[in-house]
C-alpha cells in the first residue's frame, strides 16, 4: 500500500508530496508511457509529468511510423501477446490508478540522494480542467485562443492559450456547459519525493533559420520534415492533402535534402540515424497515396540500417530520384514555385530544377531541458543528449544510480528501440526491488 501525504508549506501555492517507493517519469512520449503503465501495472506508483498540455510527444505529429507504417499512436503490445496493438489513447494512461499524470508542467529543480530525491514541479495554469471537458467544440466557436490539439489528443480535452486571447473568451468560459474553463487559472508548484527517476524527454527537431542557404524562415514553401508530417495527416488543417503553405495549391514536384544540420561541424556532428528513413517514408506516401507526387531528394549518403531497407528499394522502384550532392542555391519564383540549383557530385556539374516545395530534414537535437538534468543530478553528457553511466557495460538506460533514461533522451532511435528501452528499465527498477 502506497501512503500518500499532503502538506502545505510556507510557501504560497506549493505542496510536498511524499510517494512511498514511486518513479518520477520525466517525458510523456512512446518511451515515457511504454515505462509508465509496464512499472504501474507492475504495481509501482509512477508520477508522470510532461511540459506539454497533452500526451504523446513527437509521435502526436508523426503520422505514419515505421517499420510499420501504422499510425504513430500504435505500439507494439505485450510481448506475450505477438501481433496485439493498443494505442496510446487506449492505454489506460488516465484511469490506471498508479500513474498520477501531470500535463503541463516541467520539473524546475532536483534535489536528494539517489533513492530519495526531491523534484520541484512548476506547473502551469490549467484553463480548461480535462476531466470536465466534454469536447463539445462550444469554446472553440468563440475563440481562436481555444484549440483541439489532435481528436486523438489524451486528456481528451481542450486546451487554451493565452497569447491568442480574443474578445469570445469570456463569453466561453460563462457557457462552458460543464465550467471546465477558468480564465483565473495560476501557476503553482509541487515538491514531490521518489527513490527512481527516469528521464524520457525525447527529442526535438532542429528550426535550421540560421542555414541561409535554404532559406528556411524566409520562404513559406520549404519547410521540414516535421512540419511536412503535420501536413501529410488526414488530421491535419489540409485533411491531409499536400498544398503549398503560400497559396494552398496543389503541390506537384518536391525536393527533399538531408543531412541538414546533421553531419555538420557548425552545427551537430552526428548523424541523426532515423533522419533518412523518416524522409523515405514520406516520400513513398506522397508516391502511392498522394497522386503520385514526384520527388527528387538530394543526399550524402543513404543511410537505411536493418530492415529500413526496404524504404529505398520502394523509392527508387516507384521513380523517386536520387541525387547525390548538395544544394548551392534556392530562389523562390513569383508563381510560388522554387527555383534549386543542385551541385550533382557523381555527375559532377550543377542541375537546375523548379520545385513547389522543399522540404529539410533536420537534425534531431536534445530537447530544451536536457542540460539542467544533466547537471542537476550529475549525468554524462553524450553529444548533449544523456550518456550511460558506463559507455563500457551494456546497461545503456542506466544514466546514474536510481537514474535511467530511455527513447531518444538518449539520443535518436526509432519507436520499436523507445519501447525496448523503456521496457529495459522497467526490468531494471524491477530487479533494484526484488
């Protein structure tokens, strides 16, 4: 039996919490909830934050994930059970009684010895409360300050931002059937005790604004790999129709380049491992599902590890060219197309091409965030993301003593990796208690 106790402090709007033996998840990405609701159903108390006001992480916005091509909410089930997916929105992540889910909040401080640190949650207003929200679009008639992030989104709720705050947020909170909106709402902060912590803060894609030559920022139509996701999604503002950001046409050719930000001393050194893939897999949708959009993707090297194979060999079956080399020049046109120079280093010469979209793929960066843990509880640092304790044993998710970190904390990995990763640490905060 878990105690829980619940004091005031001194401080205005803080509270202590003390949870017997309980895991401090930090991250509500795949990693973060695979380890979630495996240590929860496992019997262990598990407090789950995430800064965002809904679950899911990066994999929100992914639309279709590989190897699989399933929808991104959908992860490999229990092992025991081959073939049996759930869904993230499915995942008992609200009703699981051992998980205590904290949307919205970040952790601003850790203090303590390993097996009984403190962390200091800041956690923000919370303007419409997701267990009274019905989803009844009522608010979002009203004002563009109200918004349903994904109609998959859990909590099943929407959210409310401050900074596009219109005339009709008054008139919606009065009218919310349910008073789910408090425009009053504050910020307050929770003192929070646990003897594990496991950091699962994922990863974020780099904005390349500073590598001119694209002109990323500048021009509407080139946009990243991320961004051209949210477009691809039947979800999406679009319904999931390629149209150019500029003047909504149907977009025809795109050019793809990789390695940006990747690879590169002024930037990141390392390769981004899933950037070439996640390309791939889009430019196989845009292919066979998008009426044969025709892409060109321009590259150092092709870097399909493992089973990802198959994502090229699709490619360049279906017609998608391949140039090796990089882009010199981008000039956007008046009728919204983009005029690309291309220097062709197996040809050796420069191909001029007209494009309605260029998309980037950028290299996956850590998260903001990821320093002040690292140093805070005195971790390794591996190209900013979270090193292992000992980059020599094979207990690569042990990051520090009661410290572990999964998915792409870690640095890139793919979502079957996520997953084995989380798994793994439940496995070894399981064998810490036997």
């Amino acid at each position: 039996m878990f105690q829980l106790t619940r004091f005031m402090s001194i401080f205005l709007n803080e509270v202590t919490i003390t949870l017997s033996d309980s895991v401090l998840i930090i991250g509500a990405g795949v990693a973060g909830m695979t380890a979630a609701v495996e240590l929860a159903d496992s019997g262990i108390k598990v407090i789950l934050v995430d800064r965002q006001p809904t679950i899911g992480g990066n994999a929100l916005e992914l639309y279709k994930a590989f190897p699989t091509d399933d929808c991104f909410y959908c992860f490999e089930g229990n092992s025991w059970r081959p073939g049996i997916r759930k869904c993230f929105y499915r995942s008992a992540m609200i009703d699981q009684p051992n998980i205590d889910l904290m949307i919205n909040t970040e952790v601003s401080e850790i203090s303590g010895l390993p097996g009984k640190f403190k962390a200091k949650l800041s956690i923000g207003p919370m303007y419409v409360d997701p267990k009274k929200c019905i989803m009844c679009g009522l608010c979002l008639e009203y004002s563009g300050a109200f918004k349903l992030i994904s109609p998959q989104c859990q909590p099943q709720s929407v959210t409310y931002e401050p900074a596009k705050a219109e005339e009709g947020d008054k008139k919606a909170e009065e009218e919310c059937p349910t008073k789910a909106i408090d425009l009053s709402a504050q910020q307050t902060e929770e003192i929070v005790e646990v003897s594990d912590i496991v950091v699962a803060t994922g990863f974020h894609e780099m904005q390349p604004v500073d590598v001119d030559e694209y002109g990323y920022g500048q021009y509407p139509n080139v946009i990243t790999q991320l961004e051209l996701a949210r477009i691809l999604d039947p979800n999406g503002s679009s319904g999931g129709a390629l149209l150019r950001p500029s003047d909504g046409i149907q977009v025809k050719n795109v050019m793809m380049v990789q390695c940006v930000g990747s690879r590169d001393e002024n930037y990141y050194a390392y390769c981004s491992k899933i950037c070439c893939v996640f390309a791939l897999k889009h430019a196989n949708i845009m292919t066979a599902e998008r009426n044969g959009i025709q892409t060109t993707v321009v590259y150092m090297d092709m870097r399909t590890y493992d089973r990802h194979e198959r994502y090229y060999r699709e490619a360049r079956e279906s017609g998608i060219r391949f140039v090796r080399g990089r882009i010199r020049l981008v000039e956007p046109q008046e009728d919204g197309t983009i005029d690309i120079t291309v220097y062709d280093s197996l040809l050796d010469k420069y191909l001029k091409y007209s494009m309605d979209l260029l998309v980037l793929s950028s290299a996956l960066e850590p998260p903001v965030g990821s320093s002040e843990i690292i140093k805070s509880l005195g971790l390794k640092s591996a190209s900013g993301y979270i090193g292992p304790a000992d980059v020599v044993s094979e207990n690569e998710v042990i990051a520090g003593d009661h410290v572990y970190v999964c998915g792409t904390a870690s640095g890139p990995v793919e979502v079957p990796e996520s997953v084995t990763q989380a798994r793994a640490v439940v496995s070894k905060i399981l064998q810490e208690r036997k």
